[in-house]
C-alpha cells in the first residue's frame, strides 16, 4: 500500500517540474516574439517566427503552440504563446500553457 502512494508522490513532483518548465518555456518564447516585433525592423511576422522558432527545438514536450499577437494601440504589441504541455499524470491533459508579454514598439523620434 505504501509503494503505490510512493510513486504517485514520484509523479506529481515530476510533473509539478514539468508545468513550471512549460510556463518558463511559454515566457521565454512570447519575450523573444515581442522583442522582435517590437524593433523598428521587425514586425508580426517576425514576432510570429521568432517565437516558433524558439520553440521548435522543444517539439517533443509541447504541444502544438499557438503565437497570437496584437496591439492595444499604436505604440504596443502583445505577443501570447499558447500550447499543451507534456503530462505524465492522467485526467490533466485538458489544461493549457499560455504566456503573454506586452511592450512598446521601437519608433524613430526627432532630437
């Protein structure tokens, strides 16, 4: 009786490990989509790139993720970055992983 609740207890800190690692993941992605949307250079679509492909080496973890993007206004964007994370324990699997990052955009201004 003792074991089965062992390896329950194994299973829940591993999987406590893996949402923390997801969220981190789920930031870190949305923070480079948005500092590459953000650049006087850069736009959506290299927001859009740039978090999925911050992502792409981790294939086998997440889910297929999500990059939406938007701007409240003129001088903002919002980047969010969305996915399922890995699961080790059944009946969990419905929740989701979602990160959003917001900042200014670059603009060009006179002296």
């Amino acid at each position: 009786m003792v074991f089965p609740v062992i390896v329950l207890l194994i299973l829940l800190v591993v999987q406590v490990g893996l949402l923390w690692y997801s969220e981190s993941l789920a930031l870190a992605a949305a923070r480079e989509g948005a500092d590459a949307g953000r650049s006087y250079t850069g736009g959506d679509d290299a927001a859009r790139q740039r978090a999925a492909g911050f992502l792409s080496p981790y294939r086998g973890l997440l889910g297929t993720p999500q990059v939406a993007l938007s701007h409240p206004d003129a001088r903002t964007i919002s980047v969010t970055v969305q996915f399922t994370p890995l699961y080790v324990l059944p009946g969990l699997d419905r929740w989701t992983v979602a990160r959003t990052v917001q900042e200014p955009m670059e603009r060009v201004v006179g002296p």
